[in-house]
C-alpha cells in the first residue's frame, strides 16, 4: 500500500473473533491495523503495546488485528484463539488463513502496523517490532488532527 491510499476491504477473513466490523465501520475515526502471526516472536512482543494503544486510545482509535499464517499450523484457529486469549488481546482479530486479507494490504511480513486516518487514508506504515516510540507518535499525531478537525467541522 502507498499512503494517503483508502483502507483495503476487510472481507474475506476465514474467521473473525472478538466481534466483526467493516471498513465502512471504522472510516470517523482513526485505526490501527496490525498484521501478525503465532509463530512470529517479535509479534508476541509488540502485543503488549497494541493493547495498550487499545486501551489508552479506546474512545479514539480502532484497533484491529490480522493473523496472517507464516508458516504450517499458523492456520490452526483453535491455537490463535488460545494466543489472542493469553496475550488479552480483545479487540476483533482478522484470521486470514487465505491470505486475502493480506493481498488486499498488499503485506508480506510480521509484525506489520497500519495507520489510517478518520477519513480511512493510510498515514503510516511500519514493518518490524522496532521503532514503538514512532509508532505512537504516528498514531498521535493522527488523532490530533481528528480532534482539531472536529472542532472546525
């Protein structure tokens, strides 16, 4: 993907946990996309910071995960719930056993971070575990204009 390009479809996940939403639901307000995966260690390390940009962020930001299979017995959807479940991880988790979902994004690695703006326009994009500190500062910085641009609008 290339910024200032809209949100992928989010159709086409072989299975949707902790509650379905569309594109069409998140555009009004800024989202984090997060691609990962179980056999990914780095993944298991930034989830942690997902949740808490979940948390801290909640009545401002979407936050969304993808689990995108790297590897064989990636796709056991039994293994990603029991992951999801131990990591608190309680916002809606995409299973793209298909790979759908990761074409649309056009993502190759884990972990993978997205940032879109209210408008649903991708702002950032970071690939890898390093670099959390710019991370938020993306996430920031979006939603500081989303609340200047409510207060204009």
């Amino acid at each position: 993907m290339k910024l200032r390009e809209q949100m992928p479809s989010l159709d086409g996940a072989t299975v949707v946990l902790n509650g379905n939403v569309t594109r069409e639901q998140l555009v009004g307000k800024p989202t984090l996309v997060h691609f990962w995966a179980v056999s990914c260690h780095l993944c298991k390390d930034g989830m942690k910071q997902v949740n808490a940009f979940r948390d801290r962020y909640k009545d401002e930001l979407h936050v969304i995960s993808i689990h995108m299979p790297r590897r064989d017995g990636d796709e056991n959807v039994e293994v990603v719930k029991q992951l999801a479940e131990q990591y608190g991880m309680t916002h809606p988790i995409f299973i793209d056993n298909d790979h759908r979902l990761k074409e649309a994004f056009d993502n190759r690695c884990v972990p993978t971070y997205y940032i879109f703006d209210a408008d649903g326009k991708l702002r950032h994009y970071q690939a890898g575990s390093g670099g959390v500190n710019m991370l938020e500062k993306r996430i920031l910085r979006v939603l500081e204009e989303n609340r200047t641009r409510g207060d204009i609008e």
